[in-house]
C-alpha cells in the first residue's frame, strides 16, 4: 500500500502508537516533512511538492503501465504508417483493430438520441439540468425560432399543442449551459454553448435546440432540421469534452483529491480512524498525478498537443467553476441531484447514471457512518471521542477549508468514485462522436450542408487523433482492485464488521444494476461496484 506504514495498535486511548501517541506524533512530523503542498497552478488546488518514496507505483504496476504503453505504441504506429491517409470519413475506421477496438460510437454518433445519452450515461452526465425558464441569453433567439421549434416540439412529442411551456409544465424539458465558458472563445476555440433537449414521446431524450455561444453576432439557435445541426453538436460536444476532462476529472477527481490526501498525511497520525479509512481510497493517487504533471498537463505535454484548449485552457476551467463548486451541495449526490433538479418521480427516464450512483453513494455513506461511529459519539457517550475533541481533526478540517472552502468532510470516498467513470476509450475514441480537438471556426449559419471533408477538416489530424486514442485508452484501463476489495492489510482498524457490511452492500447494489440491465434498452455498467476502483490512481 503506497501510504505511509502503520505501526500496530488498535488502541485509540493509549499507548505509544496510539493515534496520540509520542511515536505517531513522531511520524506525522516527518510526514509534514514528506509530504509538502505547493501551488503547482495559481487558483488550483495544491499538490504535493515531492513524490515520497513510499507514494511511487510499485514495480510490478510500473512495469505493467510501460507494457501497455509498449502495446498501445505499436498500435499507433501501424495505424499511422500502415492505414491510409483520412481522405473521407470510412477512412477514420481502418485505424481499429486488436489493440484499438471499434468503439460503438462509429456507428451512432450522428443520432440525436445519441447527443442526448451522452448527458445522460457518458462521460460527463453531472451538468444537465431540469429547464424550468428558458435562459436570458437564448430567449431572443427562441423568440426568433418560435415556429421552427414548434415544429420540432411537435414531432417530438406526437402533439400537436405540445409547447415550450408544455414541455417546462411536464418537467419535460433539460439543459446544459456552459455558460461557465463565456469569453474563452478567442484564447482557448471553445464555445460556450448551451443545448435543450426534450423527453419525447418515446422517454428519449433528444436534443431540440443548440446555440453555440452565450452572446454575439452571427450566434443563431440551431435546430435539428438544419443543415448545419450536425456541426453544431460537434463543437458542442467539444465544449463538454473539454469540460469533462479539465473540470469533472482533472479538477475535482484528481487535484481536488490529492490535496485532501496531502493534507491527510500532514494532520493524522497513521493510526487515527479517519486516516485508516481514507487510505486504501488515495493507493496511486499522487503517482499518477505526478505523472500527470510531467507528461500531460506539462507545457507542450500531451494535454497541448491533442486538446484544443490545452493545459491553460484546462487550468481557466478548472479555476471558473472551482469558485463556485461546493463539496456539501455539487460534491455530494443527492444534493447535486436535487439541486439540478433531476430526482423525482419519473423525471428524466434512462438517467442511469443517478439511478445506478445512487446505490453506491448509499453504500458508502452507510459505511462511513457505521465506521465513524465505532470511535465517535456526537454527546462523548460509551467513552467514545467527541469531534469537536479530537485535536487532530480540528487541524485536518481547517487545513482543508483553509484554501478551497471544502465542507462535509466524510465526501471523500464518495466523490472519487462517482467522478472517475471509465467509458473513456468508448466515448473518445472515435473523434467525431466527442471531440477535444477542433478546427476551423464553429458555423455561424443555420444552413451550410455538411460533407465529410468537412467533418475530417474539423477534427485534429490523424496524427492527433492517434495519440488521444493511447491516452484515452490508458485512462480507460483499471489498476487497483474495485472498490471496497481491499487488501488485508489495509482494512482499518476495528472496521472488519463495517466493511464485511459494506462489501455485502456493494455487492448487492451491483446485482441490483445487473438486473436492471436486464431490461434496459442501453445497458449501463459504470456506475456499478465491479467497475469502480478503490482509489484514483489512472
Ligand atoms: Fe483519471
């Protein structure tokens, strides 16, 4: 285990090593040593300043990543010297084979229900939100498309009186508004697009309208009868692509994180509770974002070379939203879900991305609960301790609210595991379903016919697009065990009946998504307990 050695004793009142003990007291002096927080990127959480030895892959795991980095090498060089130039779009399929699967997407990724499963199951399904107001910035151009939308609300919902006001009454209606990228377009390519869709008739959900910037000139509503349409959802998806990978997984998966690991190691001792349970969960962790920093998001690292937006343009994401994120509301998930407005009875069908995560986020809760409580009374009853007592976690919650304001401490677990889905390869590897490269500009026109030159012009040569394809499909691959499968000897102290529970929680939870499988029309395995890792460490 990549943390620091825990030295026996399972007794928090006394003892030399007792989590108040003159020898873990010891320890977690030079672990503040160890462990330092720098500011790697100004308005971003803090990393660790160096490695510890004790942090680094294991051989075993480094020789299993250079391995696969070996076969994804050879890969992209048949594929780039053996397959021909992308002249038209069957082209962009003779790269798959063996090493590079045909990703499902190749065959669907024109469909509109497509576009609308995306913000439901795929890669990102934490911004769409119930629209109960059509926003200030499109309502001029909806006004101005009143009767083409009509059209399109009506085909959609097989009524012919079937309204805006029709669909937001039957809470019928989502959006996604990146107005969070407004401004970023000169610098960075980026839209800030904002999409509706609509629950049709057959409890799809399908896209109805994008507009591609929040403002401006030459900024119409585009509709999915357009010429144009397609193109649309193109750089839209580029939009939440790029979102997904700065925001929804470097930001809050993998910085957010290490910082409440480093923090972890400068204020507990190794054998407090709240040490012992957060442990296995940061296995990786600072070795993969280490890495992370040296050869993606560094300059002209791999990030600068495959996304649009590059490392800059990650790092302005990230600093936007993080000023308005919350650990207690966003970071939490049935708060995140009622605050989108997405829970409810029969509210947004084929969400199971909510219906799945809630099952695990319930396991999870019932374990830290459980666990806390073994050491911790609210009122100090049974001779068990009293947060408001414990030195150690007054320190840990200040030095973690200190920077970013975090609050509810006890999300850690849950908010790992929720954001770090691994669809990755299936979603990125085929670029014109969920680009992060695009170029040329973003069609400001309804009705410009879309040829497949055109698509192979917008997207990033085939050069590009080979190593995202080896990014994306190192991402994708799994490396600790699933979660809550922790080895014998990182399993916490005292906790052997809460994680048995747990483990039974876990286990049932994800027999529950098999059989919903059963008889859904898309099966959806990434939220299930078999395909979560204990820890971040891809
Ligand atoms: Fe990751």
């Amino acid at each position: 285990m990549a943390t620091r050695r825990r030295t026996a004793t399972t007794n928090w009142a006394s003892g030399n090593n007792a989590p108040d003990g003159p020898t873990a007291i010891d320890n977690l002096q030079s672990a503040k040593d160890e462990y330092q927080l720098v500011d790697y990127v100004p308005g971003l959480p803090s990393s660790v300043k160096t490695l510890p030895r004790q942090e680094r892959f294991s051989f075993f795991e480094k020789v299993r990543l250079g391995f696969l980095l070996i076969v994804l090498g050879i890969g992209v060089f048949i594929d780039r010297f053996l397959t021909r130039k992308w002249d038209k779009l069957s082209d962009l399929l003779n790269v798959y084979g063996w090493i590079f699967p045909k990703p499902p997407t190749t065959e669907i990724w024109r469909d509109d229900a497509f576009f609308g499963r995306q913000r439901l199951v795929g890669v990102n399904p934490f911004v769409i939100r119930l629209c109960t107001a059509i926003p200030g910035n499109m309502k001029e151009n909806v006004n101005k498309g009143r009767e083409s939308l009509q059209m399109v609300l009506q085909q959609k919902s097989g009524k012919t009186d079937f309204t805006l006001d029709t669909a937001i009454q039957e809470n019928r209606l989502f959006i996604v508004d990146y107005d969070i990228l407004d401004g970023m377009k000169d610098e960075f390519g980026i839209c800030s697009p904002i999409a509706l869709l609509l629950v049709d008739a057959k409890n799809e959900l399908m896209p109805i309208a994008i507009q591609l910037y929040q403002t401006g000139e030459n900024n119409p509503i585009f509709l999915p009868e357009d010429p144009s349409w397609l193109m649309a959802k193109l750089w839209f998806n580029h939009a939440d692509s790029s979102y997904q990978e700065s925001f929804s997984h470097l930001g809050v998966t993998h910085l957010l994180m290490e910082s409440v690991d480093v923090v972890t190691h400068r204020n507990l001792t190794t054998t407090h509770p709240v040490y012992e349970i957060l442990a296995p969960h940061f296995l990786y962790l600072l070795a993969i974002n280490t890495l992370a920093r040296n050869q993606l998001i560094n300059e002209h690292g791999i990030v600068d070379k495959t996304m649009s937006i590059g490392r800059e343009g990650m790092f302005e994401i990230i600093r936007r939203q993080l000023v308005k994120w919350r650990m207690d509301e966003d970071g939490t998930l049935p708060e995140d879900l009622e605050k989108r407005g997405v829970v409810g009875d029969g509210i947004l069908p084929g969400y199971y991305y909510r219906d799945d995560a809630l099952l695990v986020y319930e396991a999870i809760r019932k374990y830290v609960h459980t666990y806390i409580h073994v050491y911790y009374d609210d009122d100090g009853n049974n001779g068990k301790l009293q947060v408001s007592n414990d030195a150690q976690i007054q320190a840990w919650v200040a030095a973690l609210i200190a920077k970013r304001e975090l609050v509810g401490g006890g999300c850690e677990i849950q908010c790992e595991s929720r954001r770090h889905q691994f669809p990755q390869y299936e979603q990125y590897g085929f670029q014109p379903a969920y680009p992060v490269g695009m170029r040329g500009t973003p069609p400001q026109v309804t009705n410009i016919e879309l040829t497949g030159t055109a698509i192979i012009k917008a997207i990033p040569p085939k050069v590009t697009c080979l190593l995202e394809m080896v990014v994306m499909k190192f991402l994708s691959t799994q490396n600790t065990r699933r979660l809550g499968n922790f080895t014998r000897d990182s399993i916490p102290f005292n906790a052997d009946d809460a994680v048995k529970q747990f483990r039974e929680d876990l286990r049932t939870a994800a027999e529950t998504i098999e059989e919903r499988n059963i008889t859904r029309k898309y099966p959806y395995q990434w939220a299930s307990p078999d395909n979560i890792p204990n820890s971040i460490s891809i």
